[in-house]
C-alpha cells in the first residue's frame, strides 16, 4: 500500500471519483516508485563495486521524498504509516544486508509480512480496511461517517473483514512474485518491475474493493432506510 506506492490512495476530493485524477496519480506513482529507482541505480552502479549497497539505497530517495510531501500536505493517515513502515523496513534491510541480492530478496519478503498482518487484524473488531475504506469514501464528512458506521454495524463488519482477507492474499501473492524476480532478475530490473506489478496489482485490488463494498452498503442502506409500502 503505500502513499507513492499505492497511487489510488490520494486523500478523497469533495468533487468525487475522477479518473483524470487517478491515472495521473498510477503515472507519478509508476514514475516516482519505478522509473526514477531504477535510473539512479543505473546511473550510480557503474561506479561502485559490483557488491556495493549504495547505489540500492540512493534509490529509496525519491519513494521517501515522495511519501515525507504526502505527510505533509495531509495528516499522516493509515495508508501513509504503513507505507511510511515498509520503507524504512527497506532501508534498515539494505543497510544490514550481505549484498545486493538478498537486500532485494528481504524487501521482496517485507509484502508478506504486511500481507500476515492484515490478516491479523481480521481477529479484531474492525479490521485494517475498514480503516482504509472509512478514509477514501467519507472525506471527513461526519454525514457520511454516520452512515458509513451504521451500515458497516448492520452489515456486522462481515464487509471488511473479507476485503481485508482478499488484500492480504493479494499482498502475499505480489511478495511471493517479487521474490523469484528478485531471485532471477537483475537489481535495476526488479527495481523496474516490481513496483510496477505492485502498483497494478493495488489498482485492481482498491477497484474491486470499491465495486464490492459500495454495492453491498448500497444493498444495506436501501434494506435498511427504505420506506414500507403503505396497505390498501
């Protein structure tokens, strides 16, 4: 997920759902999150030795700078933690890796560890994306959180806990293909791909969230405040 890693996931505007909006942010975060790593590494790595690091840590640059202008043209948010989390997981397991390979290989793993969490907070009584739907869809407005709430409490929270079910298996999914590419492929290769394949997997996991959710709160909503027909 992430801030410049998850590009759906801007801060909800008043004005609603654009898709102008949307793809600008999949093609900043494709650029910021691949294309500028991967042309760093390629740049720097002709002059350092084979083995060294950094070169791989130069390229964390633009995904942090991207993600400390996140945090501060909002309030840091579930999304910008996590996201802020996996980057600095990148970073310590780069600085303590034997070499390049198996820093690219921990970093690969790091999706899998976000992926066991989310599941562990479907043991709870309001699980992860609950958090992360509650932020997009309301936009801070308190009429919307109140109905977002009530049909989230009719519905017994059985909504989230699924998608949160679906978001760690697709985290893992990505994780476990990012390893046997960091395995196979070259540094800036993976630097290159990786992001992209996350970034599009999260594009289709956050519309099939969309599609699911509001058709099944709209199917709750029209249950519970429709108005019984009046007998003859």
């Amino acid at each position: 997920m992430s801030d410049p890693s998850h590009p759906a996931a801007a801060q909800p505007e008043p004005g609603g759902f654009s898709l102008a909006r949307t793809l600008a942010a999949v093609a900043i975060s494709i650029v910021v999150n691949a294309v500028l790593p991967f042309v760093i590494y390629r740049t720097l790595a002709p002059q350092y030795p084979s083995d060294s690091l950094a070169p791989l840590l130069a390229s964390t640059v633009f995904p942090l700078v991207a993600l400390g202008i996140g945090l501060l043209r909002r309030r840091a948010d579930t999304i910008a933690i996590i996201s802020l989390v996996e980057i600095a997981i990148s970073i310590v397991v780069t600085l303590i890796a034997a070499d390049v390979r198996l820093a690219l290989i921990a970093r690969a793993l790091q999706g899998t560890l976000t992926g066991l969490f989310f599941l562990a907070t479907t043991w709870v009584k309001r699980p992860l994306l609950y958090y992360v739907a509650r932020q997009f869809v309301t936009a801070n407005s308190p009429a919307v959180i109140h109905g977002f709430d009530e049909c989230n409490r009719i519905d017994r929270g059985r909504t989230f806990a699924r998608l949160t079910v679906v978001w760690a298996v697709g985290t893992i999914i990505v994780s476990l293909v990012n390893l046997a590419l960091a395995e196979r492929a070259d540094p800036p290769t993976y630097l290159l791909v990786a992001p992209i394949f996350g970034i599009a997997c999260n594009v289709a996991m956050i519309a099939f969230t969309i599609r699911y959710a509001s058709t099944r709160f709209r199917r709750i909503a029209a249950e519970r405040f429709a108005t019984p027909a009046t007998a003859p």
